[in-house]
C-alpha cells in the first residue's frame, strides 16, 4: 500500500514561523516595530492553538507586514539557514521519497518553495498559499480562493487531492490535527523540536522531538540509527550550562543530579560531570549503555581503565583549558555521530571521514589478534561489500570502524555481536 506523508512548514520544517522572520524584516525601521512583532507573534500562537480561526489569522498577520519582494529575497536566505537540524541531517530520506512527500502550508510559496527544493522536495508537491502583489512589488495580499488561506483548509485540500493509501501528518499546530481529527490521515504525529503546544500535543498520536524519531517509530531510512531524544545524558556536578547548549540542540534527554546515582547511570547512554563528580571503577562496570563520558577536569586513572574495558570512551581536560565549554562537547558528539575518537585519554586515536550512502558499524573488542579477520569473514559470508575499514589499538582494545553498502540482513549485527572477545558493538547510521 501508498504511503504518504504530509509535512508542515513553519516551526517544523524550520526552526521559525515564517511570517514571524518577515515582520522582522519588513518593520525593522519602523519605531513600533516591537508592538507589531508581538501582535503577529499572538495571532500566529492564537491560530496554531485553536483558539483563532486560521483565515482571521492570516488576514490581520499580512495586512501588519508592510512587506515587499526585497524583503522575500531577504527571508529566504534566512530560512536556508534555519531548517530544523533532524530535518537537514535527513536529506537522503526526502530524495528516496520523492514522490510521497508533500509539503502543506497555511504559509507562502514565495518563500517555501526555494526552501524545500533543496531537499530533492517536488514543486508540484508544494501546496501552500500566494501573494498578490502590486506593480511596485508590495505585498497587497494574497489569493482567497485557494483552500489554504480558509479555516480546516489542509482538510479541504486533502479531500481535493484523495490521496490512495496511508497517510501520515507531521506538525506543530492545530491545522495538522485537524487531518486527524477529520479522519483524513493515518496518525499525526506532534513534532516539537522547535516549539511544543501542549493543546496540540495532547492529542497527536505520538510526540515526536524529532524528525528522527519519525523516521525510527515507522521504521523509515535515517541519517542515525537511533534517534537523539531516545539518549539519556546525565549531567553530574558543576558543569556550565553554555556547554550542554549543544546537545541540547542535538536533542538528548538531559538529566541533571547533583552526585552520581547509579539508577541514573544506568540509564544514561552519554555523561558530562566535573572533576569532582567522576563515576567510580565499579559504578562504569554497571552502566551497560554508557558509551561516552566527558570530565571537565582531568580523569581519574582508574575510571579511564575501567571505562576502556567496558568500551566507553573517555574526554576530559586536564589543563582546564577555557574554551572546554565548546572543546569537550563537540569531541563527545563527533563520538557519537562519526566514532571519531581524537583527543580521548583511553582509547586509541581515530579520525575516520565521513563516507556517503553506507552505514558505519562501530565494534570494540579486547586487543587479542585475529578479531578484524573475524569481523570481515562475518561481510563474506553475507556477501556484502566493504567500503572503508579503520582499524587502531592501544594495549588494552582493538577500535574498528567499518562502513558498508547499504542493504544487509539483521542476522548480520548479531553476528558481529557474537564475536569473542567483543566489549561493545553498535550501528552508528
């Protein structure tokens, strides 16, 4: 059967609501520009909200811009630059579905369409609203007879387009639950990465913090083989908050306690804590999911042993350089999206590149020989092809990277698990 999946521009697609950026734009000199923000700020929440009808809406937002086509140039180079990151990691699913994604929008064409075209996205997959110019280029409205511009207008438009097959809708707002309420879609999935409507919320299907998370609850092709939100960081101690800013925008699971508790470390699939705060040998021993930790101080030694032979890596920072805040993190998360291990103080270095349209399988193992020829004879005997290998020890593990077609049974992971001698073992994306 079809699958379908309709896709909302505004605070999901991209981080912001378009006209919002476009005011801010178009009003930059005006001296009440703060008043209009705010006033097109609460007529865009009142919609998403329900608690305005979507036409009403609309009409007062664009008659407060005082906007014209210099003013779209503007706004599109600013929305290249804000689609949402679980969006823009993903390219690679928008050029395989080609034909099964539509972008709807209460928004505009003018300035959706030079947006989503960059992500393999139809034009004629693109249903959203127009402006009606003057001679002069300003914006004097926009087409009323288009169904989007009207209150239920996604609803109306699906009923137009009688799409065969499964349908599935993705958004932050009203107008996307109103799909599911009219029974025109599958499951409508509430995605707040961006914003969270808790009215909108409450209702969705799923929650889904990320396009990721998508993409993994329907079992879709993704840039990652686990979403984000489903990683728990802990945070222990005294650790700045300007330093997790990036994982937040990564979209981990923070967690934050003031010492290490092990139900918390248990749990946790990536740590962050001061020098102070370091799990003990035992406590890492325990903590199965544990796969990185980043000290902000120097690492005591026999936490980096144990944690080596368990298979997690370590970054710290000795000399308590100033710039640990953006060092530390970006190391952790180079880790966990690439496997790349450079400046780790317990694990052999590795800086493998990025290889295209393969999947990178990470596998730790005690340092013993003839443990790569046993990860290889497992590829041979499924007959897949290995497009790039990296293979680098220290006395206590052997670290392989290897990256392979697209394309292999489950059976072929386990596998690789089995081998003797494995610590850890994970398919990276």
């Amino acid at each position: 059967m079809e699958q379908y999946f309709i896709i909302d521009f505004d605070s999901t697609f991209t981080q912001v609501e378009a006209l919002d950026e476009l005011a801010r734009i178009s009003l930059k000199n005006r001296p009440d520009r703060e008043d209009i923000y705010k006033q097109i700020e609460d007529l865009t929440n009142a919609s998403m909200e329900g608690k305005l009808s979507f036409t009403e809406s609309l009409e007062r937002r664009v008659k407060l811009l005082n906007a014209n086509r210099d003013h779209l140039k503007q706004l599109i180079s600013h929305l290249k630059k804000k689609v949402s990151t679980s969006f823009s990691r993903n390219t690679i699913f928008f050029k395989n579905h080609q034909d099964e994604v539509l972008i709807v929008s209460g928004g505009f064409k003018e300035f959706i369409t030079p947006v989503v075209t960059e992500y393999h996205i139809k034009k004629e997959n693109i249903y959203a609203n127009t402006f009606e110019f003057d001679e002069e280029g300003n914006i004097i409205g926009y087409d009323r007879e288009n169904p989007l511009s009207q209150e239920g207008g996604k609803v109306k438009l699906l009923k137009e387009l009688q799409l065969p097959g499964d349908i599935y809708g993705i958004g932050d707002g009203y107008s996307d639950f109103q799909l599911k309420e009219s029974g025109m879609i599958k499951k409508f999935f509430a995605f707040t990465e961006n914003i969270e409507r808790k009215s909108v919320a409450e209702k969705a299907d799923h929650i889904t913090p990320s396009f990721d998370e998508f993409l993994y609850l329907n079992k879709l092709p993704r840039a990652i083989s686990y979403p984000k939100n489903r990683i728990k960081c802990l945070v222990v101690g005294n650790v700045d908050e300007d330093a997790l800013d990036q994982l937040k925008k990564e979209g981990y699971n923070m967690r934050h306690r003031e010492s290490v508790e092990e139900k918390y470390l248990e749990e946790a699939g990536v740590m962050f804590c001061d020098e102070d705060n370091q799990p003990s040998a035992e406590q890492v021993q325990n903590a199965g999911r544990l796969k990185v930790i980043g000290v902000f101080g120097k690492c005591n030694r026999k936490l980096a042993d144990a944690a080596v032979e368990n298979g997690i890596i370590i970054f710290d920072d000795p000399k308590h350089n100033p710039h640990s805040n953006d060092f530390l993190p970006k190391r952790v998360m180079a880790f966990m999206n690439e496997g790349k291990t450079h400046t780790s103080c317990n694990f052999p270095d590795l800086q493998p590149p990025r290889v295209n349209n393969a999947h990178r399988l990470i596998h730790i193992h005690k340092n013993v020989p003839g443990i790569l020829a046993k990860i290889n004879d497992v590829f041979a005997r499924h007959n897949i092809n290995i497009v790039g290998e990296f293979l680098v020890t220290n006395p206590q593990i052997g670290y392989v990277i290897t990256d392979v077609n697209t394309g292999y049974d489950t059976e072929v992971l386990n596998e690789l698990k089995a081998i003797e001698h494995t610590i850890k073992f994970r398919l990276l994306y």
